[in-house]
C-alpha cells in the first residue's frame, strides 16, 4: 500500500444509492496497517459518521449550513489535527442532497460517483455535475438487478456520453460483487500516489478559488 502519498477520493452520488454502505464495506476489505480516514459531508444528520466510525478509522462529519456549498476550506478545516503525512486514504463523502458541480474542486484526486441500479439509466444525463469529470462509476445494488428494470448498458453507455474515461465498476455492497475489482483499483491508485514523493493534498488551487467557510457561514446565518 502507499507509503509515501495520501490519495484522497470524492464519493458522490445521489440519495440512498449506496455511498456510505459501499464505504463500509471497502473499510472492512482495506488490507490491514492501511491508514484512510472518512470526512462524511451533508446538510444535516451525523447518521454516515455514526456508521463509519464502527470500523477503526477517524470519521469526522462536515456540516455544511443551507445555503452554502461544500468547499475545501471546509475540508481542509475538518482535517486539522490529523497527521496526512501518515494518510493512506481519505475519502470524503458526499451526501446525495448537496449539489455538486463537476467543478467543484475539493482537492481530492479522483471522483467517484455511485449509481444504484433503483435509479433511471438516464442519471448521468439528468445530473451530468456527478459524472463528468469523475474517474470511476460504480454501478451499485447489482444483486437487485434481476428485480428492476434497469439496464446496466444503457447506464454506461449514458455516462460513457457525459465523460468518455470513465471507468465502470458494478458492485453490490449486500453480496460483495465487484469488491475484488473496486479493491484493485484503490491499490493500483494508492500505489500511482507513492510518486512523486508523499505530499499534503494540494489544496492550494481550490482554496483560492473558494468562498471561506467563515464567509459561508456568516452569509448563511
Ligand atoms: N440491495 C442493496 N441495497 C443496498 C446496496 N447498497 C446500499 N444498499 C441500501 O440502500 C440504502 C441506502 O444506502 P446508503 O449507503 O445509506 O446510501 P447513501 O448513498 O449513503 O445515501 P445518502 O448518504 O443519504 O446520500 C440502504 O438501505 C442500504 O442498505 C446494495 O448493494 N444492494
Ligand atoms: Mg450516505
């Protein structure tokens, strides 16, 4: 696993497609001595953390106020006292009710969104902001797929139109489908970070580019 570099990676996807429960289980798969931690952001409800921080690994919850948007400085806020040098992993998940703009910058270095097959094909089309730009789509709830009308082809074919690099897993956090493949990808990626020499999340560019959190807040209040 990565010795020298923290891959930080954005879950996002829309309500209930199964963002926490897929963290859960690749917390539970993650080969042991890794260090990740999980930033769980919504507008409300500390309900993902709660979840999260049952298997061994700092969870910290970002509240993010109505009326404002997720934005680095309140990631980087929420990192404070945690040693990144020492960081594997860090995954910040993104509640289905925030809005995401493909041009979000949080920093991170890839986006992942989740699809659960109980949503439209037409998904990565009517919220284009999730999937373009991301790196991995997971195809998730895949053991349901023999009880609802969802054709997986056309899922990806639609997401495939709105960011042709995509790469595509198909999973089911029930059975464990698609793990093996979802657990590859994270190693290959955790491994591309021990190059060049481990380094802070470069939060520099996405902070300038952000209103501050305390502006947010005041606004807000
Ligand atoms: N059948 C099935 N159910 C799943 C799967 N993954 C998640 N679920 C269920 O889907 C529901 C929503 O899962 P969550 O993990 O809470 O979804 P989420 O994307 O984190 O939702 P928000 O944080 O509210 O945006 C729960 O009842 C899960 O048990 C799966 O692979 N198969
Ligand atoms: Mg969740």
């Amino acid at each position: 696993m990565g010795a020298n570099g923290t891959l930080a990676l954005s879950i996002t996807g829309s309500d209930g497609a199964g963002k926490t429960a897929f963290l859960e289980r690749t917390l539970q798969m993650l080969p042991p001595g890794t260090n990740a931690a999980v930033l769980t952001a919504d507008r409300q409800g500390r309900q993902d953390a709660r979840r999260l921080a049952s298997y061994g690994f700092p969870v910290r919850y970002i509240q993010v106020p109505a009326g404002c948007h997720l934005n680095a400085s309140m990631v980087q806020k929420h990192l404070a006292g945690w040693d990144l040098r020492r960081l594997d992993l860090l995954f910040i998940e993104i509640g289905g009710s925030l809005e995401y703009p493909a041009s979000y910058d949080l920093g991170q270095d890839a986006r992942v969104v989740v699809l659960g097959v109980t949503e439209s094909e037409d998904e990565p089309l009517n919220n284009p902001g999730f999937f373009r730009n991301a790196e991995v789509m997971i195809v998730n709830k895949t053991d349901l797929l023999p009880y609802v009308p969802f054709q997986a082809d056309f899922a990806c074919e639609n997401a495939w139109s709105v960011c042709p690099e995509l790469e595509i897993i198909r999973t089911s956090t029930i059975t464990g489908d698609g793990f093996g493949e979802w657990m590859n990808w994270l190693a290959g990626s955790m491994a591309a970070k021990t190059f060049p020499p481990r380094r802070m999340p470069d939060l520099r560019w996405s902070l300038q580019r952000d209103v501050s959190f305390e502006r947010c807040l005041a606004n807000a209040q």
